[in-house]
C-alpha cells in the first residue's frame, strides 16, 4: 500500500487480511463504468455479471467529481464508486498496483490485495505527455503503448507532434501530397550542434492515415486518454510548402520561388505559410479531415512558435493584406491568422492551443490555451491575461535533454533534467495569486524527437521522469516517500517490457558510445538555455526567433 505512484490523496489500512482476486471473477455494475473498469484491469479478464455478490462491485456515486474515484478492499470483496467512467478507470489502476508486478503483463494474473479504502481526485485536469512524430515518425503500435503507459500512470492527455518541417504525418484525401510528398525526406542529419554537418543517406518517413488516427483516438478513449493533435502553423511550413508551394508566402504577388523541400537538418526554417485567405481556406480543409477522423476532439494545437516573417515582410500584397485589415504590424497578422483556425475550430466544438509566442500580441481568443514552454514568466503573464495554461517550461519538463551531464548518456540536445528536478516541479509558483493559479489546467512532459529515432529511445527519455511528471499533476507534488515508491514502482515497468533509464545510470546497452550517439556534456546546458528564453519571453515579439 505505500507504493502507489502516483500518490493518492487518501489510503488508509483496514485490516491484516487480504482478498484473493483471480482471473475470470465477477464484476457487477453500470454498463460503462465496469467496462472501464475491466480495461484497467485486463490481466484479470473479469467477467460481467448482474449479481450484487461480484467479486468487484462497481457503482455510480454523483458526489464524487470528474475523475475521481473510491476503493476499497475488504476480507468480502473489491468495492469502486466513481461518478464517470475515468475515475472508474483509474480505480481500476490503482487496484492494478496492488495486486503483484504480475498483473502489468500480458497474461492471465491474479493475487491477494490488501484490506485498504482509497480516496482519489487528480490536482490538476490536464496530464500530459507531448510526443513529437514529426521529426522522428513513430509507428501507430508505439503511439498505441505510449497511450497504454500514460494510462498506467493516470496521464490524461496526449499532444501529438504531427506536422513540422521535417515531415507531414498524418494522410489527407483532399491534399494527397501532404502525404504522398511531405511524409518523407531522403536523409537526416547526425552531426551534432556546431559540427559539420553530416548526413545519414537513409530515407526517412511514415504517415498514419485517417483510419490510423480514427484507432488512435477511440482506443486513447478507452483508457481516458484524449488526443491533441498538432498542425504547427505558420512557421515550421518546409514539408507542408514541399508539397504545395502555392501556399507560400514568397509566392504572392505572382512570384515563384525555389521551392522548400523537407528538411533534413534541426533548427529554425525561413519557410512560413502565407497569412492570406486561400492559406486559411486549405487549413480548415484539413483541419475538418482532422477532426472527422479523431471524432470528438476538445483539443487541436495550432503551434504558432518561431516563426520567421521576413517573406512576409517582403511580399507587397501581404503587406497590404496587414493594412486592409487595420493591423499595425506583422506580429499582428501572425496572431489574426491564428485567431482565425481558433474560430475555426471554436464553430467545431474545439479549444485551440498555442505555443507562448503566439500570445505575445495579445490577439488570441479568449478561450486559447497557453503552452509557455519559455519559462514561469511568460506563463504568470497569459494567466493574467485570463488565458487557461499548461505548464510545458524546457525546464525541468524537455524530456529531450539527458538526465545528467556524462558521455555514458546517450546523444540529447542538451544537459541536464534529473529524475529529482521533474519531481521538485511546482505548476502553480506559490508567488502566483489565486485568480493567477486557477487558469493552470495542469503539466505536461515534452518528447521532441530530434535525437529520439526510436521507440526504445522514447522509453529511456519518458520514464521514470514521467513517473514523476504523474504525481506531480496527479497529486500535486511528489513528497519525500516519492523515491522509494518509485524504486517499488520500477518493478511494474520491468514488467510492462519498459526500457527505461535507470536512476543510477544507463544500462552497458543505453550508453551513448563512441559513435555517433555518443553524448556532448555541457554543448547546450539547461540552465543556460532556459535564461535565455525567458529573456526572449520578456522582449520579444512572435516574429522572432527563439532558441
């Protein structure tokens, strides 16, 4: 009982005994919370049934709030309360926790669980985990189980990466280049920050189709786990502008330029799609392809970070286009572009997200959500603004960095996000007013995917720090027991077949080497980084480039 991660607000012993729990048991109660129930609890393959003597009796309680949940383990049986079907599910992973490591593969898996009664409800509504698919495409089976592991640790939300300048992911029946054109590039770069460059020589790229996110999306659903999907405009626009270079914004006024192809390098590009109409006009196109295929989409990020307006400073007629809609300046159009997709999608029944730039202008809707990646300043300033956040800040939640400043890591962008940062993180500075502290919907961990090739890559970036990350949004903080119910914890990732990095270092296997994963300690150092990007959040308007 005192190794549940994350922490629940109340577990209290009510007994010395036990109750046996077997595959193929009895559960009873309303339809959708005991199918929520058995989907938490797979290894047991409960079986349904109307008698009130089920070995797990699940029942609707109005009074308890959204998500949360009540259990309680008796020498008679297991009892759930839950007033919806996510708290049913997470009752159901907490119970998980307290049967043996077994009960996290699988197979068929039983045991004894302890005479307990535990009352639970999430800090925060928004836990997630941010997964870049764009610079490194990930098969669906591995966004599948990214889902299954958030799952197992109560994360509630997850940010798919879809579109950058190095590729396109997801099919478009309208626009079939963007898939059959901007899905791949010939090469990637592995050279390293301020090398030479080199070049792998191999084709990258994939793309689910709509089919696949329709998968995604309902099978995210079964385990509480709602997808927000990303299209980041206007910037980050090479793949997109490879594959239909009429929306560029160096082709107004008659103009045909080189055209971009997908990049194959890291960084900021030039490449920035058009403000004018026909560009808003393609985007609902596919944003309407978007959400048809996802369903029920409370969420869509439209990005709007880093963007470079130097065409759009040099094209006639966007400059025009700024004048005819009274606008004083570029940064203006880059936030009238994106609140327009916002309204867009508003008609849709769907909140847009943005990363902190885009809020810098002052233009968004209201109902905007704010992702201040560049540090607690710019995040205090859009929750003052009455603007919902999710705190995403480089530091301490870029997972991408590596969790210690050693060659025996391997290759991260930079150094260094411990285990111990992630869990002292704190979503609401206690400098903060009230009115300040509830705009943060929660907290949210970031995969960016530019040294994460692979999914095994992935697990030894995610976990355990998001273990951590889970209490924190979870539980609202991660006390002093956090570090050995972690240690108890990593047993149930053994059993999950997570690659994960260990606390006290690589395994021989996940060391960077000598090669080309091998690790630069102290090329780009977080505390560095995050200085100067929240210098940046302070001065800077959308038109300029961060780091």
């Amino acid at each position: 009982m005192n190794d549940l991660l994350p922490r629940p607000q109340s577990v209290v012993s009510t007994g010395s005994g036990s109750f046996d729990l077997s595959p193929g048991d009895t559960v009873s109660g309303p339809a959708g919370l005991v199918r929520a129930v058995r989907q938490a609890l797979a290894a047991l393959d409960l079986r349904p049934v109307e008698a009130a003597t089920a070995a797990v009796a699940v029942e609707a309680d109005a009074s308890l709030g959204a998500e949360a949940y009540r259990l309680e383990v008796t020498a008679g049986g297991v009892r759930i309360a839950a007033a919806d079907a996510s708290g049913a599910f997470y009752a159901g992973q907490t119970l998980r926790q307290l049967l043996p490591d077994a009960a996290f593969r699988s197979v068929p898996a039983g045991g004894s669980v302890p005479q307990v009664r535990v009352e639970d409800a999430p800090r925060f509504s928004w836990r997630g985990a941010h997964l870049d698919v764009a610079r490194h495409f990930l098969p669906k089976r591995e966004v599948l189980r990214m889902i299954d592991l958030m799952a197992a640790h109560k994360l509630n939300r997850l940010h798919l990466h879809l579109v950058d300048d190095q590729g396109w992911r997801f099919e478009s029946r309208a626009y079939p280049r963007l898939h059959e054109v901007a899905s791949h590039r010939p090469q990637t770069i592995t050279s390293y920050y301020r090398e030479e460059p080199a070049y792998d020589g191999v084709p990258h790229g994939g793309y689910y189709t709509l089919d696949d996110l329709a998968e995604i999306a309902a099978y995210g659903r079964a385990r509480a786990v709602t997808i927000v999907p990303e299209i980041d405009v206007p910037g980050h626009a090479s793949a997109v502008l490879a594959a239909y270079p009429e929306f560029d914004a160096r082709a107004t006024g008659g103009r045909e330029p080189e055209p971009f192809g997908v990049l194959e390098r890291w960084g900021i590009s030039p490449a920035i799609l058009s403000p004018l109409p026909p560009t808003v006009e393609f985007l609902t196109v596919v944003l309407d392809e978007l959400l048809g295929a996802l369903g029920e989409t409370p969420y869509v990020h439209l990005g709007g970070d880093e963007c470079v307006l130097d065409d759009w400073a040099a094209s006639p007629e966007i400059t025009a286009f700024q004048a005819e809609l009274g606008l004083s300046g570029l940064s203006e159009v880059h936030a009238w572009f994106l609140r327009r997709l916002a309204d867009v999608l508003a008609e849709r029944g769907s909140r847009a997200v943005v990363w902190d730039e885009a809020f810098v202008s002052g233009m968004l809707r209201p109902d905007t959500i704010v992702m201040p990646w560049r540090g607690a300043g710019v995040a205090r300033r859009a929750a003052g603004a009455g603007h919902d956040v999710v705190q995403t800040p480089i530091f301490p939640l870029y997972f991408d960095y590596a969790e210690a400043s050693s060659e025996q890591e391997p290759v991260a962008i930079g150094d260094a996000i411990t285990l111990a940062d992630v869990a002292g993180f704190e979503p609401v500075p206690g400098v903060w007013t009230e009115e300040e502290g509830g705009r943060v919907l929660g907290a949210q961990f970031q995969l960016w995917s530019e040294r994460l090739p692979d999914g095994r890559a992935v697990d030894y970036r995610a976990w355990p720090r998001g273990c951590a990350l889970a209490e924190v949004a979870w539980s609202g903080s991660a006390d002093d027991s956090f570090p050995v119910r972690l240690e108890r914890h990593l047993g149930r990732l053994d059993a999950l077949g997570v690659e994960y990095r260990p606390p006290a270092g690589p395994r021989p296997w996940q060391r960077g080497g000598t090669g080309r994963r091998r690790h630069r300690p102290g090329v780009i150092r977080v505390d560095e980084a995050m200085k100067h990007v929240e210098e940046l959040a302070l001065t800077a308007d959308s038109t300029r480039p961060s780091l």
